[in-house]
C-alpha cells in the first residue's frame, strides 16, 4: 500500500464544484449524527441504526423539495460521509476519542467518493479520472498506471488535493550504489550530514518564506479576526491578513514537506543501510518549547519518511540509542570529551583529530556498536 497526495488544476466552476460537495459531505455528517442522536436510545445495533439513518435520508429527506440540491451532486459523497460519522463513533464507543463532534465549515474543507463497482485504472499522466466527480487536471503527473477504489478530496488554504492509496509495488527492486553503513546526523544549522560527507540543506527559498512570514505576522499582531462573543466583526483587512497567513503557512509547509520527500527517497535509493539518531520525539514534542522547533525543523518526519520508505526501497533503517555520545565522542580514536553545543568543529585532546561537529556525528552514529542499535518500525502510515 502507498499513499499518494496531488495539488489539483482546478477552474472556477471546478473549484465551486469541489467547494460544495464538502459542504454536502458536512452536511450529511451533521445529519447522521443528528439522526443518530434521535435513535441512540433504540434497542438495536448500531449498524441497524446506521442502516435507518441512510435509509431515512435516501428514502425521505433526499426527496424533499429544499433538499432537491443534494440529487445534482455525487451520491458517494454522502455514502462516505455517513461511513465516516460511523468510523468517528466507532472509535468514540472504543474509547479512542470523544463522541463525534459537529463538522463545521471552518474545520476544513473535505470529502471522499469511492467507486461502487471495484478499483478504477489510473493512467500516468496529468489528468485524473475521479468516479462520479470527473475528469481533472493535475499540477503534477501520477508517474505511473496504477489502480485505486477510494478518493478523498481536500483544501489547505487556497488549493485542492487529492489523495488515495496504491496497492502496487511502486518501484521496482533497487540496487543501491552503497552498501556501506551510513550515520544520519541532524541539526539545526545543518539540515542532514551523512557519515560520508553529504550534506542536506534545507532551501534557502523555505527560510526567506518563514522570514516573510515573521514580518507579516508582526506586522500584523494587533489584528482580531473579530470576536463572536462580544459582537465585534472582522475588519476587510483583518480576513484578508488571516488568508493570506494561511496561505503562507500552507505554503511552507508543503515546501517543507518537498524537500523531505526529495531528501528521503534519494537516500532511500543510495544507501542500503542507514542509522540515525533515536530522537525521544515524544519526550520533545511534550516540551512546549522544543516541540516547535522540533516539528519545524522536519527531524521528525525526516525520520518518520525513512522508515516509510525502507520497506519500499529494500533499505535497512535503524535507530541509534539517544544516550550515545555520538557528537562528543572522537571519530578516530573513540575518545570521549565534552562538547559545546555552540562548538561547530571537534577538535580532539586526545589525538588531534580535527573535525566537523556534525561529520563527527555522523560517523559515530555509523560505527556505533551493535548493541545500542535497534530496527525502526514503520508505526505510522504513509498517509499525511
Ligand atoms: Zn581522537
């Protein structure tokens, strides 16, 4: 299974087209939980009661005069979004999350629509054929044939996606041209080094974005997007400032995004055995203050696509203890010494041995002792 996410290339009327039916897919989540409300004393399974549901809207309320706009969109949209509200209450009743909430417009835009009769052929190129919604464009080309059942359409600031799953293999076996151990070390100053001295470095356009982006939200730091509550609206300038905020931040993070997919696959396809730092991510992300920084800076996701990937691409990732001393310890005669964090070169007191901070790390991590080692699991799926 692989996961694919492509930015569409949508018209006007395609996008009110789009825009609609995720209204439509809220729509009927908010009746189903309406509805369910209603029934959720009777004594029948929820699948029975899911079943009346359905069957009151296709039989009843699709039939009503004010609800005739529902028969000019897609009939899958409201299929999955009741299957949706059925999943959310699923995890609700196993105690993996509250009871399903209302979906309102400003959560976000999104729906699925899946084939009835089996999985639909995609042919490479830039266009894609979606069951009951059409022919779209693509911003970017499927690579490759493939076939998939589910489709679900979504908008991040002022674009559209869609994303489904592949069950093909999606690249051939690989040779990879080293198969040498290789050590990952990450850092903020320096994206990615590896032990055999290629270096990562986050775009500078990705930088420039964030400073902009900095500039623009200081500017704008007095600006409410009004306040329901106390009855005061939002100025013309302030939603402009909020869209265009949410613009930018979209667009950085796909540009981050980018650049770890890029990175990822072309080490993936080069190394057959990769090591990298055990970062106690979740330790982190519980620190209010590194967790930013953490989550900016992709180490996480960094790690997150290796391991991903490595089924995909034959590669063996593997995840060094995080009390290894990897940046304090010598390269050369393992000695080990302490290391400033400002520090950007290890100059050894031992035996001279004069090195990049990151470099050094990065070949510790490579020759660190097996026991201190352990295999990464792919614990999370592709899908963003
Ligand atoms: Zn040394």
């Amino acid at each position: 299974m692989y996961a694919l996410k492509l930015e569409l290339k949508l018209n006007n009327s395609e996008r009110t087209r789009m825009a609609r039916h995720a209204g439509y897919a809220r729509f009927c989540y908010n009746l189903a939980r309406t509805l369910y409300l209603g029934v959720m004393d009777i004594k029948v399974s929820r699948t029975r009661k899911i079943a009346l549901i359905k069957k009151t809207f296709t039989n009843f309320i699709k039939k009503q005069p004010e609800y005739q706009w529902t028969n000019t969109l897609s009939s899958r949209v409201y299929q999955n979004a009741f299957r949706a509200f059925n999943n959310a209450l699923e995890r609700f009743l196993k105690g993996r999350g509250g009871f399903p909430n209302f979906k309102r417009k400003k959560s976000g835009d999104s729906f699925t629509v899946d084939s009835s009769n089996g999985p639909v052929f995609l042919r490479a190129g830039n266009r894609i054929k979606i069951p009951t919604m059409g022919t779209f464009r693509l911003k970017e080309a499927i690579g490759y044939n493939c076939c998939s059942q589910t489709f679900t359409i979504s908008r991040t600031a002022d674009k559209w996606y869609v994303s489904f799953t592949i069950k093909a293999d999606k690249i051939p076996p690989l040779y990879h041209s080293v198969s040498e151990t290789i050590g990952i070390d990450l850092g903020v100053s320096t994206f990615a080094t590896l032990s055999d001295g290629t270096v990562y470095q986050l775009p500078n356009s990705l930088k420039k974005a964030k400073i902009k982006l900095g500039k623009l939200q200081y500017r704008n730091r007095n600006k409410q997007l009004g306040n329901r509550k106390l009855g005061i609206k939002a100025s013309t300038n302030a939603q402009k400032f909020y869209r265009n905020q949410a613009k930018q931040h979209a667009d950085i993070a796909q540009g981050r995004r980018d650049f770890l997919q890029k990175t990822t696959t072309e080490i993936s396809q080069k190394y057959a055995h990769i090591r990298i730092e055990d970062l106690n991510i979740s330790g982190m992300l519980a620190n209010h203050k590194l967790a930013s920084s953490v989550v900016d800076s992709g180490f996480y996701e960094f790690r997150r696509f290796l391991t991903y990937k490595s089924p995909i691409y034959g590669t063996v990732v593997e995840l060094v203890d995080r009390w290894y001393p990897s940046s304090k310890t010598c390269s050369s005669c393992s000695h080990v010494q302490p290391m400033p964090l400002q520090a950007r070169m290890f100059v050894c007191e031992s035996c001279g041995n004069n090195c990049n901070r990151d470099l050094n790390a990065a070949i510790n991590l490579a020759s660190v002792p097996k026991d201190r080692v352990r295999m990464a699991s792919p614990e999370l799926t592709p899908v963003e």
